[in-house]
C-alpha cells in the first residue's frame, strides 16, 4: 500500500555503477594471439596440436596401466592385507554390527510376545 506524499527513500551508501567484467577483454586477446599463431606459424599450430593429442592419448593410456598395475598389486597384497584390515577395522564396525544384532533379536523377542506370526 503506497501513502501518498511518501518521501523518496534516501541512498545512504554510493552504488556502484554495473560494469562488464575483463573475461570478454582477455577471451578476446586470446583468440587474437592464436589466430595470429596460426598465420604466422601455421606448421607450429599444426604440432602444438599433435602433441595436444599425443599427450592425451598419453595421458589414457597412463591411466590405464596405472590401474592395472593397482588391481595386480592388491590381488598380490589382498592375502596379506585382510587380516591386517580385520584388526583394524573391527573395532570400528564391531559396534553398529553388535547394535544390529540386538535390534534383531529384539524384533524376534516382540514378534514372539506379540503373536503377529499367526
């Protein structure tokens, strides 16, 4: 609801004024100093590009032998590794595992009471 004679609000703090952000200055320099790579060393460009596809098809095939030397390496270890990872890891789980146990048996206990398998 708008009262009449209402005074203007007062702007207590300067307001910036919008201004666009350098990102289109810089995108733009940047398609310029390639187009001009690609004019004045076209031969350049055309190995920058190459070794941009060796080095990912580098970097695929690195990957790929990483993680088979990884799972050849735990297949190796696993034997070893399990008893070490059940000492470890026991005593954290032992709790939730023990608590699960205890709702179980207490569902079956009330089940019996209450009679609902009939």
């Amino acid at each position: 609801m708008k009262i009449l004679n209402d005074p203007q609000p007062q702007q207590w703090y300067p307001v910036p004024e919008e201004r666009e952000s350098g990102a289109g200055g810089l995108l733009l320099l940047t398609f310029v100093f390639v187009l001009m790579w690609i004019g004045m060393y076209p031969w350049d460009f055309v190995r920058f590009l190459g070794y941009l596809a060796l080095g990912a098809v580098g970097l695929v095939l690195a990957w790929k032998v990483l993680k088979i030397l990884c799972l050849a390496l735990l297949r190796l270890t696993l034997p070893y590794l399990l008893p070490v990872l059940r000492f470890v890891l026991y005593p954290i789980f032992y709790p939730f595992m023990a608590l699960e146990d205890a709702v179980k048996r207490q569902r079956a206990a009330l089940k019996k009471t209450l009679h609902l398998d009939d």
